[in-house]
C-alpha cells in the first residue's frame, strides 16, 4: 500500500455510532502535537483492520492489555522515506521531524534540505536516517 507524504497523523480508532451519524475519535495527543488542528477539516483515509493482526503489530500484546499507552514510534529500520530537515542539532546533524512530532536525525545534512533517507535506527522517541539520495 502506499502511503501518501501528506500524510499528517496515523492512529487506530473505533468508530463510535451517535445517533444517524458516527464519528471517529481523534486521539489529543494529535492536537497537543500539532499534528492536527480542532475545527479543521480533514481528508480521512480508513483501512479495515483484522484485530488479530493489529495486536501482532504491535509486538503481540495489545497496548491496553500491557498496560502501556505510549505511542510506538511511526518509523521502522530499513524504511524508506523523504523527509524535510527543519533544524540542526548540537552535534551539527539534521534534524527531520515526521508524524506526532517524531524526530529523525540524519547526518551530514542541512535546514530546508529535501533528501531521500533509510532509516537506520530506531528508539522510542528518535531514529536515525541515512541519505541514500
């Protein structure tokens, strides 16, 4: 499937029936992040999911079941993305942010640079990108 780099936020939601309408709840830390504003329209995109599958997706356990209710990180090793660097950081790296304000750190890079990455490495709340681009 791909994936479109407009792209604002992804997140699993319910959909929620109230009344002759249903709604799909945004969680708030996509507000909070800026990812998306309140009282602003959006494209929605919504992509059937097998519950089985989305508890191996997330490590085999769902998030509620383990207690955790932290985001995973919108990145994998091996991905292929292009990002936009915003900054620089103390160590003179590139610093690219993605959905809910993730942070990819690609070397050798500068501010409003466009560049084609593999990321390389990923914690829970940064990764690091290689410019193959």
């Amino acid at each position: 499937m791909e994936i479109s780099e407009k792209l604002l936020c992804l997140f699993s939601a319910d959909i929620e029936a109230e009344g002759d309408r249903c709604a799909v709840e945004v969680p708030r830390r996509e507000i909070d992040t800026g990812s998306v504003e309140a009282g602003e329209t959006y494209r929605v995109a919504l992509i059937a999911a097998d519950p089985e599958a989305v508890t191996e997706e997330q490590g085999g356990e769902s998030a509620s079941a383990t207690g955790r209710d932290e985001p995973q990180p919108p990145v994998e090793p091996g991905e292929i993305r292009y990002v936009e660097v915003e900054d620089i950081g103390k160590q003179g790296d590139g610093i690219a942010r993605v959905e809910r304000g993730y942070v990819i750190i690609v070397p050798d890079t500068e501010i409003d640079e466009r560049v084609k990455i593999e990321v390389t490495e990923v914690k829970s709340n940064f990764a690091v990108g290689e410019v193959i681009e």
